[in-house]
C-alpha cells in the first residue's frame, strides 16, 4: 500500500489548500483537521451498514446526508468527536429540549442502537452514490401500458371524492371510496411514503417514498393498481405534477416531477409511464454568502395553475426556483432567494404567491410567481409548519394564511392579500394557542373552521388532541378535545363538499376519524387491520384544484 | 490511526454504494476499484506540489482539474496505472497524433519534469477547495475609486481605436494606440491571461487571468492603470460585460461576468469596482445521459445586445445557459442543451445566432437566442475552433460564417442566414485547406479579407505562415506567406476602420505585425523588450460591437 493510499482524503484536501494559498487567496477553513480521527471507533462493516439506513431512516431528513445540518443543527464527524460518546448516546436516546426526538424514548431505536450511532456519528459521513438516468431507467416498470389502460373509470365511486392514505409503515397506500368510506384497493408503494400528488384530471394518483421510489396509481381501474412505478433517488420527499393548460400548451397528465434529497436533484418523467426524461442538479450556492453546498435538498414542489411551472423550494440554498416545463431542452427557469432552510409551503387563496416556511429561520417567505420575484419574509413563531397552509377570509382582515409550527403550540394567521388589503399584507395579524406543537392544519372554503393538530406534543394525551379554531371568531381561541386514546393525531384532510374532515390516528393499530365539520362530531371511525400508520391521506378533488 | 482513517476515499464510496445496492437499484460502476492505487507511486508533498502546479498549468485545461477529460480523454488514476511510467513519460514528452502538444518537444518541460507528471498522473487527482464570496472578498481591491476617477478621457488617443495586447508568460497587458501604433501603457494581469473584454462604453478593459485573477483597466486615465482585481476562481478562461440597454433597463458598464473552470462555477462582478456580487453553480447534469457531472467548465461567455443576457457554453454537460443579469435576486435563465465539450464561439452577423464548438464532438452547435433555443447542429473538420467565429456576405450564398480547426488546417464556411437564405442555413458550403491545424480566423465587414493562422502546425515554419483567403474568390484558395522567422503566428484583430490587421509573433521575444488588408503589405512592426509573448490583442470598438 503506498504513501498516498494512506494519506486520505484529509491529505487531498490539504495539497488542494496548498496550491490555493500558495496562489496567494485566503480562504476560509476547509476540509478536514489533522488527525482529526484520532479518537474515531471503529465499526465492522455490517455495523456501519445498519447504521447507515438508521441514519438514513431517523437522522438524514433533519441533519443531511453529510450531516452538515439543515432542520437540525451539523453533525459531521469533527464536531462530534468533541463529545463524549456516552453524551451522544443519551441525546440520540433521550432527544434535547431544542425539538430533537428521543429516538429510545419513542421506541424506534434500543439502546443498543443509539451506542451504535454514537460511534457512526464520529466516523466521516459515507457519500451516497450519484444516479443518472441509466440508473433511474433500470428501476423504471411499466406495469399496464397505456394502451391496456381502460378509457373511463371501471366502476361507480365518484373519484374527485375519493381519497389516498399513507400507509407508511407498512409500505402501502391505501384508496377509499369519501362517499361510502369504503376501502377500494390497497397498493405497494415505496418505503415510508412522504405524501400523495393527484394528476391534473384527478385520474392518476403519485406516491413518493422515502427511498426515491416513485408510483402511479390508476382510479379509473375497477380495483385501482400501480401502473407504473420507477426508483429515482436514493432519498426523496417530494413529487408534483403539470397542471397547465393554456396558450403556452396543454400540459394536463403530462409530467410528474420528484423532488430528490438525495442525490440532490429533481427529476422529470413522463405523467404517464413515469419513464425518467431529464435530471435538474440542484447544487448551486447559498442565497445569502454565496457559498456552494453540496447537497441542497429539494423540500416543497407545488405546481402552478397559470403558468408551465413547478415551484420548487431548494432548503440549504435557501432558493426557490420556478421550473418551466413548456420545452425541457431548453429549459428555463428563475431562481429566486428567499431564505434558508426552507421546507414546506402551499399557495394563498389566489394561486398567486407561494407562502412558504424557512423553519429554522422562524420565517415564511413570500414569492409572487406572477412577477416571478421575491416579495418578503417575515417571522411567525418557533419553526413553522405549514404543510401546504390553510386561507380564509378572516371578517376584521379580509384574505388571510396561517401555520402551525414545530417548536411551539402556536398557530399564526397573516394578511395575505396585498391587493385587496395592503395595510395588512404579509403582516402577523392573529396568534393563538394550539394544542401543542403540531405538524399541520386544514380549512375549507365551505367551511367556518380550521383544524390543527398537535403531533410533536411530547406528552402523551396532548398529542391526541385536535383543536379547532371558528373563522367568525378567532379570538374566542380553539375547541380542544382529545380524539384518540393511543397513536397520535395527524393531518386532516376534508372532502370535496368542505363538509367533512378527515384525521388519523398514526399508530401500528390506526384508524381514520371522519368529523361532520359543521358539528365537530365523529361520522365515522374507519378501521381496519390494513390500517396500519396512517399519516397524509388527499381528497382527489382539493389535491388537483389545491383547495386549503 | 484507526481502521476507518486507513479505509480512505473508496471504502466511503463502498459503502455508499453498498447501501443503494440493497436498495434495489442496479448502478452503474461507481468509485475507485479496490486495490486500484495498490502500484501506485510515490511523491513527496514538495514533488506533488509542483506536479500540481504544471498539471495546472499544461494539462487541466484539456483535461480537466478532476481528470474526466474534455478536449483531451480522460485521464483518471485508474486509467493511468494501467499504463507503464516510462510509456506516459514519453506521451508527455512527445505528445500524440491525436493532437496533445509534446511538452518536451515544445521546451515547456524537461525530461524530469515529465517523469514527475507521469508518476503525478497514478496519483488520484487532488480535489481544489471551492470559493465563496468571502474568499473573493477577500482578494478584492478597488485601486483607484470610481469617484477618483477622471470625468473625460484625460489624453488625445481615439480609444474606439485603442488595442489591449496580451503579454503573456509576463503576466501583463499591453494597450497600445491603434493610429500611432504607440505603446500607452502596461498593466499587471492575472496570469497567463485567456482574453480581454471591453465594457460596453469601451471605457474599461476587463483581463482574466488562467489563476481566476480579473482585472480592469480604465482608458479614461492619462496612462491607463488597472483600477481594480478580484481573484474570483482557482481556474478561469473567460470574461464579459452586461452590454444591454433598452426597456429592461441600463446595463452599460454595469456587470461584468467571470466564467470558472475551478470551482465549477460564474461570478457576476460589479462592472465598476469587480466587487463580487453572486455565484452561480454550474455543476449540473450532461445533456444526453442526464447524469452528474462534479466539473462542468465555463469554456465561453458572450453578452447578448438584444436581451439583458449572457450566453455562457457549460464546456462538459453541452449545455448553453443564457443567464438573464437584469434581476440577480431572482435570476431567470435558460438551460439549453446543445453538444458535448462546448468550447469557443460568437455570433453571427446579426448577433441572434450563437455559433459555439463542440470540438471533441467536431460539430458547431446553432442557438437561437432571441426565441432562446437550440436551433441544430453539424459537422465541420477535426475539432472545429472558431474563436469568436468570422462572418461575411458570401457573392454565392449570402451571409456565412466560418470556422478553423485545431486538428486539421482547414477552413469551413457555413451559410447563417436562416432568414434570407433558408436553404443554405447551418449547411457547411465551402471548405479549403489552410496553412495548418490553426487557433483563429478573423474577418471585418469593410474587408475582402478572411485571415487564419497555423499556429499549432507541427513544424516550425509552418506554424510562422498567414493563408488569406478572398471573400469574392474564396474558391482560389489561399495567400499564404511566412511571416516570421521565430515563434508562432497567433490570432488576428481589425483596427476600427477595418482597413488593417494585427496579429501576433508569440514569442518570448515577440512582435506585432500591423498589415494592410488591401495590400497584405506590412505597414509596421512593433518590437520591444516589453512585448513578451504577445497572443490574443482586442480593438476597443470591434470587441464592444462584435465586429467579427
């Protein structure tokens, strides 16, 4: 073995710092400390396999593939060698005060577990391999071509009132018939599925998993099954799909877009067959000190209804990008700086802006894709979560958005009308408790209320509270009430008449509440022993015209 | 030291690869084959520093600074070990047919040096650091003030008619008064510098050093002086301005634009002080096969008049971007795909179409820049290398435009008006032998003339020889002479009137020579003890207008 096996990556790094400084630049610390690993464990390779997926199952979504830190803070192998491994252990176990999970008090991961990502944490981040087109179309299967595809739907349920359903432990996605409450098919999907996507007529419906697999589901099948599915990252949490129509073209049903973590990228396909067509790198710098990143994640697609356009929200750069589909080989886009982190968001009521929230900055940046320009930014609360958001008109302000946030039970409600109400446009206009720090909330346009849950409430019984909040008259605050006594309440959903609401309770043994809106009572518990965690379920008709 | 310090770079890449394996996903070859350095030599930090160095210097331009290959093949460590020391010693010292220079030959390095490179060659290719505004910043300087700045010019010279001249193994710039054939004044420069650029006005004379160091000089002053540098990249070839004004906005002298080899990226400076101002990532994904490039290299920028836009050629992925400058914030741009190994272009006479080389692929690439597409591409000779191109009025096929070629001495004429002659259009109509495999063309609309050189014919002598072709007799093939007894002939420039050319022994003891274009006479030699190595020279008003 020669001297230069040995000498590492550091030593790479190091002679590629020489030369620049040599060229008489002073550049700011780089790459890795000498004998920095000094104090490294050591790991068999079956070891760090495992505990690569569990990072890659608990960790990467917060902190990174390279661990240089996003939602969470950077826990590369250099700052973690300062800690003791004792000390990591019991925060991987315990969780911190700053919103991180107990990963042993959870039950996820044993004790045996969290020592072993201890040590994984002190060894340099492993970089994941790229995935190119040739990759993407070796995983690509079209299960039922087009042509055998039938050409209108194949039974009686009314499919702008149907719903799907994460099944995410168990890999599944489940579709139910909002009329009946029926189940009408379960189908395979990737692993720990993030959302749903509806095509634009409603007949298709996308699942992402967290592997990067990406599936097509047809309702128009008499028991609607995976037409196609395709791998296209390694890890993913986003897919959207074209739902323009107009002068620049017809683009209904005709692409799909992933939104990849890793590698960091997106990916086009075909709206039909899912077949791989174009990747988009998103590496690029930071909007603020312009410094490159190696792995800006794609965190939020949201599709816009007047133009040829995907908007996509780039976390570490803190960029969102407007992608015109209209010609993908002369594809153009408008990167436009926000602020960092950024991670979910929807449109207001008008389609107009993107409401979009920079959690770990405490913001939601607003962006006008009409103008296709930077509009503001401006402060909420601890982290907040949006989801897509929720838009009413509020009696005393007119237009109004709101979020719910992470690190504290808080919904806030902002003007969000600069044409109709400048004087309180992107302004905080209302803050009210919720049940605790939650993940989403819902309204409708039929409806007089807005839904909040309260999923990251670290007691117990606090986390199976719903509290709904009265448009008419916020100030009042919520009506709480406690609607599980096991899992978790998360997400709601409501159907297309807006008279309903839709809730799970995420738990091994799960169930879908069903709520009469008007009369916050339960209509229908939908069990089952298919029903195993569910999370996000989307009604066809409000995912397609983005009803929240 | 422990186990994971000694696993190095491809146990991490295993690893990676490991876990997308059992993913499911079938992966290209990926990484570095184990026991692949197990024969590879060894060099001391000094020896790999200055192997880095003439790597830097001789090979990374064709080859690229990760070894991936562009003009010249890939080569990597482990293509490299696959061949004996003493045989890549002698391509080094000898080069090839396929066109790599002899280094040896050439007097560029000795025989121990080409030992250095080869053992240097099955080392795995140190990565350079990235670079950010703040390390920009940091070597910014603003040597004379915009409000110290004279308000007029402050001397009697006609600046439309001034020259900027390239020294460049001195490290500096010459300007020399086009009338008077005067020398007005010399300015350090980067090193080695690729081209000059003038701003919009002709006021100010942007340089690019090979080291990433830009400079600018402003002609107003009484002995033009570079009032301000950045060393913005660790590798760079190219410069322009923002030369728009109309609705969108005043752009005049306001931007100029960095293109990098290393880092993968651009810089818009300001076009009065060179403060940086936004960097933007070219790393991205190839044209064709859709996978991640880690080094794809700005080969050409040019500053479109009609649009606030540059067209920039992304050498490796074959992309064209046109980069909309008129909003940085929210910057709008156009990703088009073209041909692999973009290398030089310019534009047709009407400043619409942007003609660029593919070289390695020998094609010229057409985009359309006002409907910012890809219009075709076609086959010329053996790596086809126009510079910025020529373009003339052909008796026979009306407007054309023209290319020479590194690998071959030939001339190829294409027609380029899509408009007026569509049937000539992006066809290639006239071919005729030059002197030798060349570097430039030039031509200007008040000449009968079309100038090429020779410069990379392999015997001395040939590559002294000028071959002038008529526009109006172009069948008869060329004038040649030989116009120098020592160095090479390289590259030709107009003076305003279009009624002389300049062009360049390249030479350490090197010459201008100044022709009558009517009469191919010579009407002056400018000799000097400062004119080291003169290559590329630039008019003032034929580079603002692109008068080519």
């Amino acid at each position: 073995m020669s001297e230069r096996t040995r000498t590492s990556r550091q030593r790479l790094f190091a002679r590629g710092l020489a030369l620049a400084l040599s060229a008489g630049v002073a550049l700011a610390s780089l790459g890795l400390a000498a004998g920095a690993f000094a104090a490294a464990p050591t790991l068999s390779d079956e070891q760090f396999k495992d505990a690569q997926f569990i990072y890659f199952d608990r960790c990467s979504g917060c902190h990174g593939t390279l661990r240089k830190g996003a939602t969470g803070p950077a826990i590369n192998d250099e700052e973690m060698l300062k800690q003791k491994l004792s000390k990591l252990e019991e925060t991987i176990f315990e969780g911190t005060d700053a919103g991180m999970p107990g990963w042993g008090r959870t039950g996820d991961l044993t004790q045996d577990q969290a020592k072993l990502m201890s040590k994984f944490l002190q060894l340099p981040a492993p970089i994941p391999p790229e995935m190119g087109l040739k990759e993407m179309k070796a995983s690509w299967k079209v299960k039922v071509p087009v042509a055998e595809r039938p050409k209108k739907q194949q039974h009686d349920y009314d499919i702008d009132n149907m719903f799907g359903v994460i099944l995410r432990d168990a890999g599944k996605g489940a579709f139910i018939d909002g009329d009946s409450k029926e189940l009408v098919s379960i189908v395979d999907t990737g692993y720990a599925v993030h959302i749903f996507r509806a095509s634009a007529t409603g007949r298709y419906f996308y699942t992402i998993g967290r592997d990067g697999k990406v599936t097509m589901t047809d309702l128009y099948a008499k028991k609607p099954a995976v037409v196609a599915e395709a791998r296209v990252c390694l890890d993913a949490r986003s897919v959207d799909v074209s739902k323009y129509k107009g002068p620049k073209g017809d683009f209904i049903d005709k692409y799909a877009l992933v939104g990849c973590y890793w590698p960091p990228q997106m990916v086009v396909l075909d709206g039909q067959t899912l077949e791989p067509l174009k990747v988009i790198s998103t590496r690029s710098s930071t909007y603020d000190t312009n410094e490159y990143h190696p792995e800006p994640r794609v965190a939020t697609i949201v599709a816009s209804h007047h133009d040829p356009e995907w908007v996509v929200a780039i976390k570490e750069t803190g960029m969102v990008w407007l992608v015109d589909y209209s010609d993908l080989d002369n594809l153009s886009m408008t990167q436009i700086a926000t602020e960092r982190f950024l991670h979910d968001g929807g449109w207001d009521a008008t389609k107009r802006y993107l409401l979009i929230a920079a959690n770990m900055r405490d913001q939601i940046a607003v962006v006008d894709t009409k103008e296709k320009k930077f509009v503001t930014k401006f402060e909420t609360g601890v982290k907040p979560h949006p989801g897509r958001g929720a838009n009413w008109d509020d009696p005393k302000y007119g237009p109004v958005s709101a979020t719910t946030h992470l690190g504290e039970g808080l919904i806030v409600v902002y003007g969000s009308d600069p044409a109709g109400h400048p004087e309180h446009a992107w302004k905080v206009l209302r803050e009210e408790e919720t049940g605790g720090p939650g993940l989403f909330l819902k309204t409708h346009p039929n409806s007089n209320h807005v839904w909040t849950d309260a999923t990251l409430a670290k007691d117990e019984g606090d986390n199976q509270q719903i509290c709904v909040f009265k448009k008419d008259d916020f100030d009042a605050g919520a009506n709480c009430w406690q609607a599980t006594d096991r899992g978790k309440i998360v997400h709601f959903e409501y159907n297309k008449a807006g008279d309903e609401v839709w809730t799970a309770v995420w738990d091994k043994d799960g169930e879908i509440i069903v709520y009469d809106d008007k009369t916050l009572e339960v209509k229908k518990r939908i069990k089952g022993d298919w029903l195993v965690s569910p999370t996000g379920k989307w009604n066809v008709y409000n995912t397609v015209h983005d009803v929240y």
